[in-house]
C-alpha cells in the first residue's frame, strides 16, 4: 500500500516541528502563563487545584506553569492552617508583591504617588497638593522628586517593572493626551517625559477608565465580564465599561464619555460647549456651595448629608438623582451591563438614594419581565486611585510574564 494511503491519524495534519509549530507552542505557554498569572494577581493566594479547576488546565500543566512563575519571581508559596483536623498544611500560591508598579495620578488639586505591589498590595503612598493645575513639566518635576523621596526602599525591598499614569482627560492608545480640560493640556506626549523624568517606562491612562478597570479587577467586577462604571467628582464624570472583560476604548479611546450625555437640553452650561450634559447638572459643586464648603471627600460629604436638614439641599439632590436616573436607565438599555457600579460623588448619591436610582436600573423590555441589574457603590474608595494606575504598569507584563527574564 502506497504510504499516502495510510489511515490519517488525528495528528496526522499538524504541521512539522518547525520553528513555527515551536513559536504556536509556546505561545499558547505563554497564554497560560499569563491566565495563571491574571488569576491570582486578581484572586489572591490559590492552591494548585483551585488554579486547575478555574482555567481549566490539568494538574501537569497547572504544576510546570507554576513552576516557571515562581523561577521568575512572579509568585510565591504560602502554607496555611490545615482546614480540617488531621492532613498538612495546605500550599497556595499568590502573586508576589515584591514585584511593584508606580501609581501615579494627576488633578488640579494634586499630585498622588503609590508603590503597588503585584496582587494590588498598596505597600506606601504620598500626596503632593497644588493650589492650581500643573503645567505638563511641572507635573513631571513634582512626580519625579516624589518617586525620588521613595527611590532608596525601592531599590533595597522591590523590583520596580514601570509606571502607569492617570489623567482626567482623553488619551488616545498611544499615550497622548489629547485633551484634558480641568488641567489645561492639549496633545500633550506626557507618557514619554514621564519615562524620561522618572526612568520607568510609563503607561498613561484616561482617569475614569483606570477606574473601571480597577474596580472590575479588585472591586464590585470581579468575575463579571460586563460592568458600567461611572464616576463622579468636583472635575466632572467619567465612565468606563468593561465589555466581555475588556475596557471598552473606541474609536482614539473615546468610547465612555458618559458624562457628555445630554440629560437637560437647555441646562447649565458644560465645559465641552454644550447646555445640560450630566456632568454639568450632576456635581457636588452645587452642593458644596449650599453646604458653605469649599472641598470635602467621599466619606465627609456622606456624614455631611447624613445630618444635613436643609430642604433646599435636600430639593438639588432629588433634581440631580433624577436626572441621573434618566442617564442610567439610557446607558443600561444601551449597553445591558450586568452590574452598574456608581464611584466618587455618584456613590455619594446612591446611598442617599438607593431606591429611586434602583428603579432606573430596572430594564422594562415591552413583553417580557423587568430584569434587575446589580447596582453598587464602588468598594475600591480611595484605593481606586492607587491600584487603577498600576495596572496599566501591570498590563505588559500580566500578558508576557516570561519577559521579565529578557
Ligand atoms: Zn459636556
């Protein structure tokens, strides 16, 4: 019998090992590497068989992944109690926080800087206030001497793999920023003079985006591939949403700019040009102002409402939780999230009003029953701002954890 008449066997089609079945193998190592690696960086310290079971890979293969992770210094093995009366000790494995990212955000009122071990351990962070919006090089003079003042217990505890930035502005994929308003910047490279001034190589994100991601990775997302995030402060709102566990950037990374929806025509006038935008009618800066005071975090604008009884404060909120509503129920229908997560000033609201922003949530499609969708206030607070940053410094390497050996 003529050998191309042999029965094909199932492998029979794979091509040679050549250099490109080598490269296919090891990409799909490094694809498991880098879904091990995700794993426990956002779940904590897993044993072996837990890593096995959620991505779906064999004890062999779970066993050398982790093999490799821990020879590049990626994770480490803890021993806990044993959980019943006899049996050892159990090992876990977890990302190991001695690998750190710098966590660096800008507004017009400060500067903040974080050192974020890998795992969202937040080991230390300072804050740099400003009375008005830093130039571009100022910003980065006044974040290089701050990386500066941690640069000694960098060098002696961790290793430093970058640094990612939040700006409240539009940047494009590049790192460019191409606008943000509250600073004054206007196409402004600030990725690259952040990598020159602090020596890192520096990722640059949009404010809101950060945020989201955040929070579906450390916070109220975690295991839902579908969130809307929307954040609210004295410089306006941004949103982020999380689509099958991807921010969502459209065209230039534009897409989440929730806070430009029109939800008042003819209302007060928005920085972008247009009249009644949310985030010109939906901002404590009203609010502040009845209250007699100039700034006040998250948590004291909660106690603030909590005790206020002042009825013409009382009166703006129900108009801004209104016309919130109205944004949320649009955005809902647009998008079908499978959690809304509220953060900053608009969680502020959600725990002043949690039943009529509930019912905004609820999606009524004609002929079918009303689906709830989870709303939730933010659980990442002031956190938020310190891991959100890092993971962008993360991202290179959560995707290739092999090139930290390069
Ligand atoms: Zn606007």
């Amino acid at each position: 019998m003529p050998e191309s008449a042999a029965p094909q066997a199932p492998w029979a089609s794979e091509p040679p090992r050549t250099l490109g079945a080598r490269s296919a193998n090891d990409q799909v190592r490094q694809q498991n590497l880098s879904t091990v690696l995700r794993l426990v960086h956002s779940e904590g310290a897993l044993s072996r068989a837990a890593i096995g079971e959620a991505v779906g890979l064999n004890r062999s293969t779970v066993a050398a992944l982790v093999a490799e992770l821990l020879e590049l210094g990626l994770v480490r093995e803890t021993s806990s109690a044993p959980t019943g009366r006899v049996g050892r000790p159990s090992v876990r494995v977890e990302a190991d926080d001695s690998v750190v990212a710098l966590s660096i955000s800008v507004e017009p009122d400060g500067v903040q800087l974080g050192l974020v071990g890998l795992g969202g351990a937040v080991h230390s962070r300072v804050r740099h206030d400003l009375a008005s919006a830093p130039s571009p090089r100022r910003f980065a003079s006044i974040a290089a001497s701050l990386v500066d003042g941690m640069r000694a217990d960098i060098e002696r505890h961790y290793r430093l793999v970058g640094a990612g930035l939040a700006v409240p502005g539009l940047v494009d994929p590049s790192g460019l920023v191409l606008v943000a308003p509250s600073l004054g910047w206007k196409r402004e490279g600030i990725a690259a003079r952040l990598t020159n001034a602090l020596g890192v190589p520096t990722s640059v994100g949009n404010l809101a985006g950060v945020g989201a991601f955040a929070e579906a990775r450390f916070g109220m997302g975690r295991g839902i591939d579908n969130m809307l995030y929307l954040s609210g402060s004295r410089h306006g709102i941004g949103g982020g949403l999380i689509f099958d566990g991807n921010l969502l950037r459209g065209t230039n990374g534009f897409a989440g700019e929730l806070g430009h929806t029109v939800v008042n025509p003819g209302g007060a006038r928005c920085e972008c040009g247009r009249r009644g935008c949310l985030a010109a009618e939906v901002t404590p800066n009203r609010v502040l102002d009845m209250l007699g005071r100039k700034k006040l975090d998250e948590d004291e604008l909660d106690i603030e409402l909590g005790v206020m009884r002042d009825a013409r404060i009382t009166a703006e909120l129900e108009r801004q939780v209104d016309l919130l509503s109205t944004a949320l129920t649009n955005f809902v229908n647009a998008f079908a999230p499978q959690t809304v997560v509220l953060a900053g000033y608009l969680g502020v609201l959600l725990s002043t009003s949690r039943e009529r922003l509930s019912d905004a949530v609820t999606v009524q499609p004609m002929g079918s029953e009303g689906r709830q969708i989870r709303l939730e206030r933010s659980r990442m607070r002031s956190q938020l701002m310190q891991i959100g940053p890092a993971e962008l410094a993360f991202a290179p390497l959560l995707a290739d954890p092999a090139s930290l050996r390069l």
